[in-house]
C-alpha cells in the first residue's frame, strides 16, 4: 500500500478544501467537480464508498494541482542527491 491508499471521499474533501479547493457543481451520477481557484484548475472527485483507489487519488490531485505531500501535511522531498551537508 502507498502513501495515498485507504483514503475515504469524506477525508479527501475535508483536506481539499483546507487546501483551498471548493465545491463547483454536481456532475453525472455519484461525481462532482471542484475547483481550485488560485491555479483556476478544476478536477472530478467521485463520491462512491469505500477507499478511494490510489491511482484515482492521485490523478485527483494532479488534475487540481495539488502536491502529494501538500495533501498529507508533509515537508516536500528533498531532491535526489540533495545532502543536508
């Protein structure tokens, strides 16, 4: 399991929009549409039950802009060969 394994819609909407993301409208089906006002990017959030699948998450994420790390609170990677020397 990754990084971004076992998240639930809920969780993921709640960090979303702590990041800045809003809610912009209803979409076919279970499917919604957020956007991302300060990078005007907008993404599709599916709003089914169950964990969200990892590659789904992180296609959400992509699409809005949004860091892996920025979505899990955490210091961005240092670069490969990068020494704290």
């Amino acid at each position: 399991m990754g990084r971004l394994a076992g998240f639930k819609y809920r969780e993921i909407v709640k960090r979303l929009k702590e990041l800045g993301l809003t809610f912009h409208r209803q979409a076919a089906g279970s499917h919604e549409i957020w956007f991302n006002e300060p990078l005007r990017r907008y993404t599709t959030i599916p709003n089914h039950p169950g964990d969200m699948p990892e590659g789904t998450l992180r296609a959400i994420l992509r699409q809005a802009g949004v860091e892996v790390h920025e979505f899990l609170d955490e210091p961005p990677e240092a670069p490969e060969g990068a020494s704290d020397a």
